[in-house]
C-alpha cells in the first residue's frame, strides 16, 4: 500500500455505463474503506472540518472507521448532516474538507467522500437509523422545498423537538436530488429515497403538491395553519435562455426541462409515460455540473454530445470529477466556442447552431479571463436538439406573494448569512434561494443556519 | 391521493371530474389551471379548472382525449384517485383584479371553442356572481361537442352557440358570429377573452384587432412541472419570452406568436401518437404505423 495515495474507487468501464443509467461509481468495500481511513492522519487541529460548510467531526467518523465500528462513524456523520449518502456522492469535496487536507501537501488527500458515502451505504444496508428527539417542544415549523436545504433544516429542527412540516410543490420529494441529478450520479430508489424516509422517521411530515405562493401563501401557513416559524429552501428553479434567435424552436430545451423529464418523470424509462426525444447529435451549452448532468444524459439515450462552453477547459465549472468521467464517456468538448443563432427547419425544428469562436482576454468581474469573439471565426455545426444550461434563478412565486419578504436586484431572498433570517419577522430562508444556484452541501449549511436561527428565535419568543 | 367524486362523459372524447382537492379548491380562481398525475408512472398533465366548490372541497375539470395518457384518465370513475393533484397553478383571470364597478361598464364577449368552454365557465360565472352578465359565443365542430350548455345559459348574458356543420343552432365558426354581432348587430364590446384551439385563437385575434377589441386568450402548451421550472411551455409574447405557467395562462391576445406556439404544440405528436397505438393495439401492433421499424 502506498500512503501517499488514495485507495482507488471501483467504477463502471466508461464504455459500458455509457450506455445505462446505473450509477457510475460503486463505491469502497469494507476492506477498501478500513484501508483508505487508515490513511487519515487523525490531525489535532483538523483543517477538514473548518473546509466542510456543516462541520462534520471527519477526524472521528474516519478514525470509528479505521476500527470498524461503522455504526458510531455514521453517529458522528449523523451530528452534523442529514443526508450522508448524498453528500458522499454530490459534494465537491476536492474543494473542501479533501481540498485542506494535511495529507493532500505531499500526496493525495483522504478520499473523506467516499469514506462517508461507504458509512451511508452501510448504515442504509444495516437499517440504522438516525435518532428521534426525545420529546416534543409544541412548536410547529414549516419549511419550503424538500431539497437538501429543506430537508436538512427539517431534520435539524426535528431533533430539536419541533413539530415539522416540509410543503413540496412537484409530486415526489427531494427538490434536485430528484428532478436535477441524474441516477448514475446519485441513484433514487435506493440513496435519495431513503434519506427522506431517515428525515421522516425524526418525525418530519412531508406533503407533496402543495406550491407556497399558489395553493397557500406564507401569511396563510402562519395566520391560518397556525405555524411559529418559516423556512424557505425553494431553491433556484428558473432556467435562463441564452436571448439568441431561434430559442423557441422545437428541440431547444432548458437542462431543468430535459433533467426533469428524465429524472423525475424517468422519462428514460419504457414504462414510464413522460416522453423524451431521443436525438442524433445535441449540443449541451455550458460548462457547469448541471451541464455536464444533460450531456451525460443525453449521451445515454443514444446521441453524440457536444459541450459548447465560451471559455476555456480552466474555467469548467463544473467538478473536476464530473468533467474527467464525460470525458470517458465520449463527450466532445467544444471549448472557447460561442453559440451565436439557432438554425431552424421549415417545420420549426433545429437544425444546428451557428457558433463563433472566443479567446480569452483579461480577468472580468468574476476573477476569470473574459471570453472575447475572434473576428471572422463563424461557424456552422449540424444537430438536432440543443440543451441550454446557463444557470437558475430563484422562483419570484414566493417573494411576490409574501409581503415584507425582500429580495436583492438578481432576485435572490435577502437573508444573514449565520442564521437565515430574512427582512419578515418568523420568516428564515437559505440554500439557492438566497445564494442563486450553488451547491447541495452549501443549501445544507444554509439549512443548518436557518434550523439555529429558528430555534433561538423561537425560544426567546 | 386525490379521489374523483363524479366523472362524466360529456361527449364521445370530452369527460367531466370532480375531485376532492381541498386545498386547490380553497384558493383557486377563474382562470387558473391544475396539474394532475394518474399514477406512479404517469405524465403531468396541465388541465384548466372549470369549477369549484371551496365548502366541499371539489374541484372541477373537464378533458378531452389527444393522447395515450389522457386515455387512460378517461377511464376512471367515481371513487378512483389520481395520485397527484397540484393547483391552483398560474395567475388568475385580469377580470378578478379589476375594480367590479370598472367592470359593470365593460361590454364583455367571450368565445369558447370546444373543451375551452371549461375554463370560460368559472369566468362567466364570476362575473355574474359580480352582476356582471357577458355575452358568450360557444363554437364546437358538431353538436355533440357543444358542452356545459344550461350551466353556461344561467350565468351568461346572452349565449350564441355555433356548429362548424351547422347541426346545432347555427353554421359556421365563433369569428363568424362575433363579426355578425358587431357588424350587422351593431354591438359593440370592450373586451374579448378567448379559450379554445391554438387555430380559433389565433383567427379571433386577428378579427378582433381589425374590429379593435382588446382580446385576452389562454394559452395551454406543454408543461412539465409548471411552476416556471422547464420552460417548456415558453411563448413568444410581443418581443418577451413568457413562460405560460407562470406569467400566464392569459396573455394579450394580440401579441402572442401563435404560429410558432402551433409548431411548439407537435412537438411531441410522433411520441404520443406511437404511445397510442401502443396503448390501443398492446402486443398485436406489428407495424404498419409508420413509425416503427417492424
């Protein structure tokens, strides 16, 4: 064994999962995961936990690891997130707890990820459960979006002893664990399904199909439902189109629209009604991780993919992870290129794009170098449907029916930062709806805040 | 779950449901839609809400069969349950938010096309619950698709039924009557909403713009979530992009680009017109559709 590096993970061969749904990376066994936590230093003053945004006591979970005392390890975990399986999966730990670790100075860093996803998996196998307060405080809470904010708040307060109730607005809970992330990155039935069901067994309620600011607004929840407190964690649903002509042609879509299809709605599926095109050749625009979600996506249900991203392969957003597993997969990279039209067909469909070609020039607002046009570098690619991934907003459905609830000029809720509280009284926000899109774990810190914040303010009231 | 009270067939295609839904019905308004899911592997389907009952809890919707799913939703009854039951979505009716003494000077016309008559229902009943009475023109291919006649005869002002074949009241499309009404009648109205086809729309909102009526129609693209999620249901709206679920349904009339929300709605025809045959001819389908490679 060398100490320096990491236990490598087992995965699917690149030219076999590129042609399925099932998850891609299958994870450490226990003789895997005992010898990567033998790696962790155990250092006294643990820079991972100060990297992790829910503070998670790394040092210890790893070292029950290295014991093979699985059930304490997921205690620990426990303490601090409520949805392990999902981080293990979906966090960018490289920028993180891994990002800090003593051990990533000469070698590689502990793979903290997979080792907490290893003890998520085996508490799921073992039906551990996570614990139930001990008794009931009296106050009702609800919260707004099943997502990872909502769903972390919510169990937070829970173990606190509150009544709560999480209000979804789709038909299945979980917000983009659900509808954004696809099954090979995150697997539903078994890992999101059964967070939801350890957030539940703290006694948390969830009703599906209820759209806060439509069916009900936030003054009715508390007036009229008789609720102490509010969480929204309604995340950052609305996708933004490029503005270029030809948008509204048929096969152009929002990466929220095709993700939506195929994940919630398993569109990819026979036996599910929810159609979903299977196309040729696609171009997916943009360079983030939900961009790379589509790619993948559309890649598995049979075309050839293009990533068009106006920058260079430097400046991806997405997780370094992410971008190295499309690449396997057979995605093709299209960087530094622009889309300047869509090209549309008699009968309203697409028929291609018509690009330009970008060269970096100095650094702009957000510290990258700002993609400038090379005169005279048009070009034409042939396709049959674009995936446009150019980020989310927040759903204004709340804000503009919540009076007193304000909001910043990009539409984000206005909320402090260490304890979700927005400018309404009794009313605490966090996750995308309050940050714009970012990341599941950074929603869960958001919702950690709120849950704190919530519990002081309800008991000073 | 969400259990359907009544189910009716209104016609050959079209079906009429109550369904206990106490929190839409409470809230709901004229002009706003719901969206409801059969089952587990079932699509979300976008319907209008054509009446309610806040004290009972019901909400009313009416359908008519396009496709596979709406096939299988024919064929619940009374006691059945829809998995999924999600409204009130969208914005209600401008009518709603205008001041009723404004309203009570407003000369009203509305035109129903087919199953568009369920959501001009709910408006025309508020009005007149407002003492408001409009004028409505109901216009249907043939007179077995004319639907929720006495219930829209005791709200309305006055009611003009049409037939494209003329075997019902009279011949000819809903423009033809409005045209009559202002030219020949000499009416003279205010404002105009118009729900039904994408084609009846667009032709009453030229008609109106020559005869300079203000004219509001309700658009029903695909959706998926319709909470301004996908942006599926994306319409070009004057030089704005509108996403019908969240800024609608109801838009001015005259600056919606119905031609291209026409070719937005075939999307999806060669989809759900296999998942048809799939559904209808089960395991005896061995080509011959066109689409399919046995």
């Amino acid at each position: 064994m060398d100490v320096m590096k990491k236990v490598p993970v087992r995965e699917q061969e690149p030219n076999v999962r590129n042609k399925n749904f099932d998850e891609v990376c299958l994870g450490y066994n226990e003789d895997e995961a005992v010898e990567e936590a033998t790696r962790c230093l155990n250092c006294k003053n643990a820079r991972c936990i100060q990297g992790c945004p829910v503070s998670i006591n790394i040092p210890e979970f790893i070292h029950h690891v290295t014991e093979h005392k699985f059930e304490e390890a997921y205690k620990t975990i426990g303490q601090s997130s409520a949805l392990p399986a999902v981080c293990g999966r979906v966090c960018p730990q490289e920028s993180q707890c891994e990002g800090v670790c003593i051990r990533g100075i000469k070698g590689e860093a502990i793979s903290i990820g997979k080792l907490e996803r290893f003890v998520a998996d085996w508490a799921r196998e073992n039906d551990v459960k996570p614990e139930k307060a001990k008794e009931m405080n009296g106050k009702k809470v609800a919260v707004i979006g099943s997502g990872p904010s909502g769903l972390t708040c919510a169990g937070d307060l829970a173990k606190l002893g509150y009544d709560v109730t999480i209000f979804e607005a789709l038909h299945e809970a979980g917000g983009v664990l659900v509808y954004g992330i696809p099954e090979f990155r995150l697997p539903k039935s078994t890992v999101v399904a059964h967070e939801i069901e350890n957030v539940k067994s703290l006694g948390v309620k969830i009703e599906t199909n209820v759209v806060i600011g439509k069916s009900m607004t936030i003054d009715q929840l508390i007036d009229e439902e008789g609720f102490d407190a509010v969480y929204i964690g309604s995340g950052a649903g609305l996708p933004r189109f490029m503005g270029i002509p030809g948008e509204n042609a048929n096969g152009v879509f929002s990466a929220n629209e095709y993700l939506t299809r195929s994940n919630l709605m398993k569109a990819f599926k026979d036996d599910y009604d929810t159609p979903i095109a299977r196309f040729k050749k696609v171009a997916v625009v943009g360079g983030g991780n939900v961009a790379m979600d589509a790619a993948r996506t559309a890649l598995r249900l049979g075309a050839e993919v293009h990533i068009v991203y106006r920058r260079s392969e430097e400046e991806l957003p997405a997780r370094a992870e992410e971008v190295h597993h499309a690449k396997e997969e057979g995605i093709v990279f299209d960087l530094l290129t622009n889309p300047t039209e869509i090209l549309v067909d008699e009968n309203g469909w697409v028929k291609g794009i018509k690009c330009v070609k970008m060269e970096l020039g100095e650094p702009d607002a957000s510290g990258r170098r700002r993609p400038v046009e090379v005169e005279g570098s048009e070009f034409e690619m042939e396709l049959d449907a674009v995936i446009m991934s150019l980020g989310t907003s927040p759903n204004p459905l709340i804000h503009s029916t919540t009076e007193g609830l304000e909001v910043n000029k990009r539409q984000c809720i206005i909320a402090e930062e260490e304890t979700g509280k927005t400018t309404k009284t009794g009313v605490y926000a966090g996750g995308d709806a309050v940050t714009g899109a970012a990341t599941v774990i950074l929603a869960m810190g958001a919702g950690k805040a709120g849950a704190k914040g919530i519990h002081e303010y309800l008991s000073n009231k | 779950m969400y259990k359907i009270q009544k189910a009716e067939r209104l016609s050959e295609k079209i079906f009429l449901m109550d369904v206990e839904a106490p929190r839409v019905a409470k809230h709901c308004q004229p002009g706003q839609f719901i969206i409801v899911k059969m089952d587990e592997k079932g699509e979300r389907i976008p319907l209008t809400i054509c009446d309610y009952d806040r004290e009972k809890g019901l909400v009313t919707i009416v359908f008519q069969i396009v496709g596979a799913s709406t096939e299988k939703m024919a064929k619940l009854q009374a006691g059945d349950s829809f998995s999924d039951f999600v409204g009130p979505l969208g914005c209600a009716s401008e009518l709603i938010h205008t001041d009723i003494d404004e309203l009570k000077k407003k000369k009203i016309v509305f035109i129903a096309g087919g199953v568009g008559t369920a959501p001009v229902y709910p408006q025309v009943k508020w009005l007149h619950e407002h003492g408001v009475d409009a004028d409505v023109i109901v216009g249907a291919k043939t007179k077995e698709l004319i639907m929720l006649e006495d219930e829209m005869k005791a709200v309305a002002g006055n009611l003009y039924i049409t037939t494209d074949d003329g075997s019902y009241v009279r011949k000819g499309m809903g423009t033809d009557v409005l045209k009559n009404l202002v030219n020949k009648e000499g009416k003279k109205y205010d404002l105009c909403i118009a729900i039904g086809p994408l084609i009846m729309m667009k032709f009453v909102c030229l008609l109106t713009k020559e005869l300079g009526i203000p004219t509001v129609v309700s658009m029903n693209p695909i959706m998926v979530d319709g909470t301004g999620m996908c942006g599926a249901c994306r319409l070009q709206v004057g030089d704005e992009i509108k996403f019908a679920c969240v800024d609608g349904p109801e838009f001015d009339g005259h600056k919606v680009d119905f031609d291209q929300a026409m070719k937005r709605q075939q999307m999806y025809k060669t989809e759900e017109g296999r998942a048809m045959l799939k559904l209808q001819e089960g395991d005896t389908h061995h080509g011959g559709c066109g689409n399919c490679n046995e």
